[in-house]
C-alpha cells in the first residue's frame, strides 16, 4: 500500500459517519483534492543524487561527493513526491 492510499484510507475513517461509503469517499476525495492544491506533499527517503564533479578534481571524487551530499543535508534537501498520484 502506497502512502497516499494509506492516508486515503485513514481520512476514509475519520469520515466514516458520512451516510454512506460512496460520500465519505467523495468527502476524503475533496480533502485530498484541497490539500494538493495547496501545495502538501510527502517526504520521502531516496538515495541523494550524485553532484556533478568536474574531471579536473577525479583524485577526490568520492570525497568530494561525499561531502557535496552531507551539504546538501544541511542546506535542508529532501525528497518529495506529490500528495495525489497523477
């Protein structure tokens, strides 16, 4: 189960007092529409992409690397992807 259809399914619960299924799954459809809209993603874990290094520098590749990877780390990068599959 991906994270979004697990989301779904808990907004899905919380919705439950609908009168029926076919409503509350309407409702968290909207929800999840609005959420969207409004810019709400996941964080998720994924390997850092590898930084470009020029050919000059290839003696302290996977140094370099290793340290432009830890920067990008602190400099606040992450992985996302969108709250509603397209």
């Amino acid at each position: 189960m991906t994270r979004q259809e697990k989301i779904r399914e808990h907004l899905i619960e919380l919705f439950e007092q609908t009168p029926n299924e076919e409503e509350s799954g309407k409702l968290v459809d909207a929800v999840l529409w609005v959420l969207n809209e409004d810019g709400v993603v996941l964080k998720v874990e994924r390997e850092l992409p590898e930084p470009a290094c020029c050919p000059e520098f290839a003696k302290c590749h996977e140094f370099c690397h290793t340290i432009e990877q830890c920067n990008m780390l602190k400099t606040g990068y992450v992985a996302v992807e969108s709250l509603i599959k397209e």
